[in-house]
C-alpha cells in the first residue's frame, strides 16, 4: 500500500511520539499523540497512521482512550485497521 501511495506522489512523514511526564497516564500519551497528527495533517489530507493495535481503536478501550478515539473524535471517517503480527518477541 505505501509503495503504490509513494508513487502517486511525495509523502509527508510526521513523528508523532513524544516526550511525556512521568505522572502522565496511558490516556494522556495517546492524546498527545493525536494532537500531534491533528496539528501537521490538515482536515482535507488523506492521513495513514501507524501505530501499535492498542493506539488505533476508534473507541475507548480497558486501557483507555487511545489516540485512534482521539482522532475520530475530530476526523469523521476515521477508521481502524488491527494488524495480526507474527510470532516473536520484544523488550519495552
């Protein structure tokens, strides 16, 4: 998908994870998130983020509300795509 979007034309790459307080809760990470995205993608842009299956839920989750409500909440038409990840592991 990113090749056939990439010669359509120029992309545009926003890094939207950012520095956080140590008292800031899972919520207010996500909204930070979005609010990053909000601010470098006008209404009228198409925008594709990716991110982890538990920031893209359009809907508040047990965790929270995750960035993907944020964004819905503001982008009518906002959808959610899970992505089904191989086997591994990981250090966070």
């Amino acid at each position: 998908m990113l090749a056939d979007r990439a010669a359509a034309g120029p992309l545009e790459l926003t890094l939207f994870d950012g520095v956080i307080g140590a008292d800031w809760s899972w919520s207010q990470r996500d909204e930070a998130m979005a609010r990053r995205i909000l601010a470098t993608s006008p209404p009228s842009a198409r925008t594709l983020v990716v991110a982890g299956n538990a920031h893209t839920p359009i809907r508040p989750t047990e965790l929270g509300v995750p960035m993907g409500a944020r964004l819905a909440g503001q982008r009518p038409g906002t959808r959610e795509i899970q992505i089904s990840y191989g086997g591994g592991s990981f250090y966070n």
